[in-house]
C-alpha cells in the first residue's frame, strides 16, 4: 500500500512542479471583453459536408457491416478519396502559407 502512496505524492509533486507555474504566469483576460471566434466559411462548412455525406452514401450502397470485402470496397471508395482530399488541401494550404 506505500508504493501506491508514494507513487501518488511523487505524481502530485510533478504536477505541482510542472503545471502550475504555467497557469499562474498567465495574464487575466480584460472585463467584457468576449473572446474570439472564427467563423467557418462557406467552402469549409461545404468541404465538412461533403467529407461526412461521401462516406455515408458509400456506406448506405455497400453496406459495409455485411462482408469483408462490402467493408474493404467502402475503405476504397468511401473513405480513402475524403482523406486523400483532405490530405491534397493540407499540403496545398502549406504551400500557400507565407514564410516567416
């Protein structure tokens, strides 16, 4: 049973240590001062869309949950091109992205 305790005040020291002089450092927010929020634009609300609509359709046509190979077929058409997408216009955004 002391191991388990001196486990526990070794992890409670480290957080002691190690957390909360991060949270003290920081500076308190200004009163009435509401914090920023981005709005999503209209082709990202579109690409989320469609990244959830692809695979569902896919899903509902090859019914996935019923063989191997209905499940590998929905791998491939269903959810490899909404990752392929998504990781083409990662690379793109990168590219465009200005140097510092």
């Amino acid at each position: 049973m002391s191991g388990i305790q001196e486990i526990l005040v070794i992890l409670a020291i480290v957080v002691v240590v190690l957390v909360l002089p991060g949270r003290m450092r920081r500076p308190p927010r200004a009163p009435g001062r509401p914090p920023v929020q981005r709005r999503l634009s209209g082709r990202w609300r579109l690409a989320l869309l469609v990244s959830g609509a692809w695979p569902a359709a896919w899903a509902v046509w090859l019914r996935p949950w019923e063989s191997v190979e209905a499940l590998t077929r929905f791998g491939v058409l269903g959810v490899a091109p909404v990752a392929a997408a998504w990781a083409l216009g990662w690379v793109i955004a990168g590219f465009r992205k200005p140097r510092a």
